[in-house]
C-alpha cells in the first residue's frame, strides 16, 4: 500500500511541475533593462604623514615636533585617538660628507580626514610645522554600501517605467516583476592628486593659503554603477 502512495505521489508531482513551467512560459511579458549611475564625494581622505627629527642644530627633536603636531590636529577638531595611527618607528643613519654619522629617528602616521576642506587645513599647518613628507594615501566613502542600494533601486524603477511607456504604447499594462537579475558593478575609486606633497607649497601661497592648497586637490568623485534586467508580465 506504501509503495502504491508513493509511485501515486511520483506521478502526481510529475503532472504538476511541467503545467506550472508551461504556464510560466506561456504567459506574456516584457523584458527590459534598467540602467543608473551616481557620483559621490569620498568622504573619507587617508593621508601618510612622516616626521623625521632635524640633525640641524637649532632645529626640534622628535618629540617637540610630534607634540606640536599633535597640537595643531587637536586645535583643527581632529579626533586624534580614532582618526590618527602610529604606522612605525624606525632609525635613519645618515652619512655626512665629512664622515660622521648621525642617527636620525622618524615616526609614521595615518591620518583619516572627512572632508577635503580639513585636508586644506591640515596640509596649512603641516607647511608652518616644515613637514614636508605628506601624501594621499586613498579616498574612500563610509557608506559604501547604502549608495550602491540607492543605485539598484534607481535602476529597477528606471526599468519599471521603460516597461510601463513601451506597454502602454500597445494598449497594454505591465503586471508584477516574474524575473529579477542584478548586474552588479563594483564602485571607480578615482583620485586625481594622490602625490601631491606639502613640499614646494610655499612658492604658491596667495592671499588666501586654504583657498590656494584646496585648488590643488581635484579629487573625482566616486562613480556607482548599477543594472538590472526584469521581466514583466503583461496585462
């Protein structure tokens, strides 16, 4: 009797499927593909910054310079604990031409800033501090992830409405979305001035010095792009 079920229910199963295929194929609909694009400003600017401890006499050891520097960042509004890493510590030697040595110490940063007006500042004071070992390491977008939804979402609405338009068109409506794929792009992290360094700056200062260093640093924005193709029944 169980096997009897059982071959019964093997049957019944092999009737159903091919009928709910067929109707899923049969029915009609409209195939289309969506397509959207966003720019955005990074709002996230990685910079390398190394202080190195001046053999000149006169000139400040490395802890004077560090606390200073940490100073200057302080008074800007930086989060010195969450924005800014120690990379490393390292020892310089030095050849003299007359001879001598001398053992130069150096410390390496990471500094994290949201803004490229707080870029400006902080390249303005590293040029009165006379720390000219500057560069952009990355620029990044802190939420990455939600701009690239927004953009899926822009896609599937413009695919919507260019379903909608062509059905209308032919005295017919679009129904409920029966096929769903995403062609997802990952986001262009563009950067134009990733070598710009805090040396030389002072030959272009003008009136206004955050003005001038903000011109300097053309940044492009972040490019999301997203498509997506759906397939409507029609009404």
């Amino acid at each position: 009797m169980k096997r009897l079920l059982f071959t019964i229910s093997i049957l019944f199963a092999a009737y159903i499927l091919p009928a709910q295929e067929k109707n899923f194929i049969d029915q009609n609909y409209i195939e289309v593909t969506g397509r959207a694009e966003r720019e955005v400003a990074p709002d996230e600017i990685y910079l390398n910054i190394t202080i190195k401890e001046k053999d000149n006499k006169g000139n400040s050891s490395l802890e004077k310079q560090e606390r200073e520097f940490l100073k200057r960042l302080t008074g800007l509004g930086i989060d010195i604990k969450a924005d800014l890493q120690v990379q490393d510590m390292s020892t310089l030697l030095q050849q003299y031409f007359l001879k001598k040595d001398a053992v130069l110490t150096s410390k390496a940063y990471t500094l994290k800033l949201h803004s490229t007006d707080m870029l400006s500042k902080v390249f303005s004071e590293l040029e009165k501090l006379s720390i000219p070992d500057v560069s952009i390491e990355k620029t990044s977008l802190s939420n990455m992830d939600a701009v690239r939804v927004d953009v899926m979402t822009m896609a599937a609405q413009s695919a919507k409405e260019t379903a909608a338009a062509l059905a209308k068109s032919l005295g017919r409506s679009i129904g409920k979305a029966i096929f769903i794929q995403c062609y997802d792009n990952y986001p262009r992290v563009m950067m134009a001035g990733a070598a710009i360094k805090v040396r030389g700056m002072a030959s272009m200062k003008t009136e206004n010095e955050d003005d001038m260093i903000a011109q300097t640093l053309d940044f492009q924005k972040i490019k999301f792009e997203q498509s997506v193709f759906i397939r409507f029944s029609l009404e």
